[in-house]
C-alpha cells in the first residue's frame, strides 16, 4: 500500500501530514501527486470527498518551497468557484505550510480590498482567489500574473455551473505559456473539456471513480410528497421535513439542509428554529463574517442543522456530517452527487434523504439516470390529513336530482306554449291595450321618502316576476304590448 513517505514529498510537509493524522493518501493523491511534483499537467476527476484539495496542495507547496516571491507577482494561483472552498484550500495550506516560511492570500468577496492589496504588495507564494475578486485586483492595477509558475483550477464543474468560464479563459491568457496547470472537476462536461484540450499540455490523466458516481458509504433514500392544495405545499413539506428530523433521532447529529434558492433558505431555517430545531442558513446573500460564523459554529459542533443553497454544496469539509437533506431536488443532476457528497465521507458511513414533490419527478429520474441506480423510496412520515367535507346520505343526491329534473319539465311546457302562442296570434293592426295596472303601479311615488323608495323597490321585483315592463305610457309599440300580454296570459 502506497504511503505519504514513498510520494518524494519535502519532508517539512510529511512531518506536517503526520501532525496532521494522516499516513495513507487516497486514490486521487496517489495518482496526481507523482505526476504534479514532476512538472507535468495534470487533469484529475473524483468525485466530491475524496481529498482531491490534498492532490495539488502538497505537490505545490513541495514546489515552492525553494524560492521566493516579490512584490505583487505570486508565484503560484489557486482559483476557486465560491468563497467558502478557497477560505477551505487556505486552510489546507496552513496546516501543511507550517513547517516552511511561505506567504498567502486570499483573495474572496466580502473583505476589504486595503487589507488584500497590503499582503499582495509584500509578495506572496500562493494567491488563493475566486475568479471575480482576481481580476477586480488585476484591473486596478494592483496584481500581476506573468510570474506564476503553478495554476489550479479546483472545481472546474462548479465554475462551468456559475458561468465563471469565460473569467477563467482570461486568466489563463494573463498567465505565462510556461506554467504547469493543475486541473480538477467531479465530471467532465464537454465545455470542461474544450478547455483542457486548449489549456492544457499533455495532461497526466487520474480518474478514480466513473464519472458523476455516489459514494458507496452513502445510504439514499427519496421520501416521494404530494401537497393537499398548491397554496400549501411548502408549510406541507416543511412539515415532512420536520418529521423525517425526529424520525432519524439521535443517529442525526448533525446535517446540511440543501435547497435550490437562496429565498427557501431562509424559510426553512426560520421554520425550524420556530419548531425548536437548531438550524442556521448559508447563502450567497448573507454577509461574509455571518457565513464564517455559521460555518465555524457548524464544524464545531455548535449547531447541529446547516441550511445551505449550491453555493456551500462544495467547499464545506466537514468529515463527520451524518445527514444530508435534499428539500428540493436538484436542477441539475451533478449538482446531487456534489450535495450528498457532504457526507460520508473520508470513510464514513452517511445517509442522504430527497424529498421529492410531483413536479420534481422528471428532476428525480435525470438523477437516477446520472448516479446509474434507482434510488430506495421510503413511506412519507406525515399521514395526509382526513377530509373535512361531510359525506352526503346516500338517498340525497337523487332527491335532489329528482326536483331538479322536475323543475326542468315545469319550466319547458311554459315555453312551449307561450312560443305556441304567438304563433296562433292573428295580426291585427288595432294594437291590444296593455293590462291594467295597480293603482300603487300606475303612479309611482317620486318623493325622496322611504315609503316611496320601498315602492319602487318592491314594484321592481314584481316586474320582474311578472315579466312587465312598468313606465312606457301610452307610446309603447303594439308588438311590445302583443308579446307581454302574451306573456302573462301564457
């Protein structure tokens, strides 16, 4: 079995690595680090927690070590999708880094530009940066790109995803032709690799596991939801969500919550700090010292429930996660193996658990189709709720529709015979006089009183019974008369 001491590593960064626990390095190190620590391009596919953060720190750092670095020109560059995976690779450099006398930055969003243009005026070996913040410096004048020797695109999937290609195509034009590229993504879409094919010179190829696989320590499970009404399916799902929590009881100690926008975030961690849950959201919305709080709270174990939107889905190396919990199935299917990747990990056991909604049922078979497998369904935990509606006695409905037919006849002959009617009426050009009025009908009260608007009122309903027009006098045309006569003879 390979160990850390055959790997030709500086032996200031074994004594670090022993320090640091470790002794037998993963597939993906074992593979890249040999490669790396002589000169050559790397190209490195594995899926999420399988230390590809190790496979390049160690080799540059071994790199590095001889030499140094001047004002404003790093020596190497570390480029990341999201803040919280450079702030973890800047983590990893610490804890190796510290036997040797090498410089970093970090260059994220959220922190000042002063406090980042005073370290990278004093010269730095390693700039870690996400693509945004870098070329920020860069046009200000500030950075310079032409002395870097080593270049590491981590995470390169996740970049494709976040549309920091063409950023990144930049950066590899304002770096020299002669750098050694260190390249790394859980899959390979075809955009990723126009870009190797471009970039890169002669990769050394390590692929550990088939494209866009699961770990196999990870136990899945989809819990399939239906809502009772539209308006209430995500206090529904909250719900099951809650309930699917307590059922795991204390083989949950602590979980990542993933949701597909950042507005669900907050809605569920509101939802379950209101049920007494210890929950806390991350998203890219919030501010960069909340999310560093959050994070560290949840590393150390001060809050079991983190509720997080794809922004944290990579970047969190926590090793002992028991849980992962998908509320929304992902858009896109590589996006659940990043997510449940968050546990299980560096041989642990995990279990990941979707809920899936009726119309995230084609989301859930593109995931199945990626990962290869069909994955376990298991009972809703929350019953659905017995109706309310009162059930008719069985002999109601055809009263009903008796009368109701009924009704229909006695209301067919009536038309019947009035059209019956006018058709046998004889013409005559002696128009009928119109039928009597009530004396109350036939002058009608035009006070402003109360009597005489009650008169109308109800004078209006009688018309309307007795299909009368009231008001025409004596300029009513005869086939108006003739047809209302009619009426109310029929």
């Amino acid at each position: 079995m390979t160990k850390f001491t055959d790997l030709n590593l500086n032996p200031k960064v074994l004594k670090a690595i022993d320090e640091a626990g470790y002794e037998t390095p993963t597939p993906i190190q074992a593979g890249a680090i040999p490669a790396a620590l002589q000169g050559k391009d790397v190209l490195g596919i594995a899926q999420t927690g399988t230390g590809k953060t190790a496979s390049f720190t160690l080799p540059m750092i071994t790199l590095l070590a001889r030499g140094r670095a001047r004002a404003r020109m790093p020596r190497s560059l570390v480029l990341c999708p999201t803040r919280e995976l450079a702030a973890q690779v800047a983590e990893n450099f610490d804890t190796y880094t510290k036997h040797l006398k090498l410089t970093k930055a970090l260059l994220i969003g959220g922190v000042s530009f002063k406090e980042q243009d005073a370290l990278i005026d004093k010269g730095v070996d390693v700039l870690i940066a996400t693509p945004g913040r870098l070329l920020d410096h860069f046009e200000r004048g500030k950075l310079l790109l032409t002395g870097v020797q080593i270049m590491v695109v981590d995470e390169a999937d996740r970049m494709l995803d976040m549309g920091f290609i063409p950023d990144i195509e930049r950066i590899f034009s304002l770096t020299p032709f002669t750098r050694q590229t260190l390249f790394f993504s859980a899959t390979m879409a075809p955009e990723i690799e126009r870009i190797t094919n471009t970039f890169l010179s002669a990769p050394e190829r390590v692929e550990i596991a088939r494209q866009a696989t699961t770990s196999e320590n990870i136990e899945q499970a989809v819990v399939k939801f239906k809502a009772s009404r539209k308006d209430r399916e995500g206090s529904e799902k909250r719900k099951v969500l809650r309930a699917l929590i307590d059922q795991e009881g204390d083989s949950l100690t602590n979980g990542i919550i993933f949701c597909n926008r950042k507005m669900d975030v907050d809605i569920v961690a509101k939802s379950l700090k209101k049920y007494g849950f210890d929950a806390a959201p991350i998203h890219g919305d919030l501010d960069q010292s909340q999310r560093t709080k959050t994070l560290d709270d949840f590393r150390e174990g001060k809050l079991r429930l983190l509720i997080a939107s794809d922004v944290a889905a990579r970047g969190l190396d926590v090793p002992s996660v028991s849980h992962v919990f998908n509320f929304d199935v992902p858009g896109h299917a590589e996006d659940y193996v990043h997510r449940i990747g968050r546990t299980g990990r560096a041989g642990r056991q995990g279990k990941a658990i979707t809920l899936c909604s009726v119309r995230d049922e084609k989301a859930l078979d593109a995931v199945e189709a990626l990962v290869k497998k069909e994955i376990t369904r298991l009972e809703n935990p929350v019953k659905p709720a017995p109706s309310r509606s009162r059930a008719k006695p069985a002999e109601a409905a055809p009263q009903e529709n008796v009368a109701e037919e009924a009704q229909q006849q006695e209301r067919k002959p009536t038309r019947t015979r009035s059209r019956s009617t006018k058709q046998a009426q004889p013409k005559t050009d002696t128009p009928k006089q119109a039928p009597a009025k009530p004396a109350d009908e036939a002058k009608p009260n035009h006070g402003g009183g109360n009597n005489g608007g009650n008169n109308n009122r109800n004078r209006g309903r009688r018309d309307r019974d007795d299909r009368v027009v009231v008001g025409m006098g004596d300029h009513m045309p005869s086939f108006i008369a003739l047809s209302f006569a009619e009426r109310r003879a029929g």
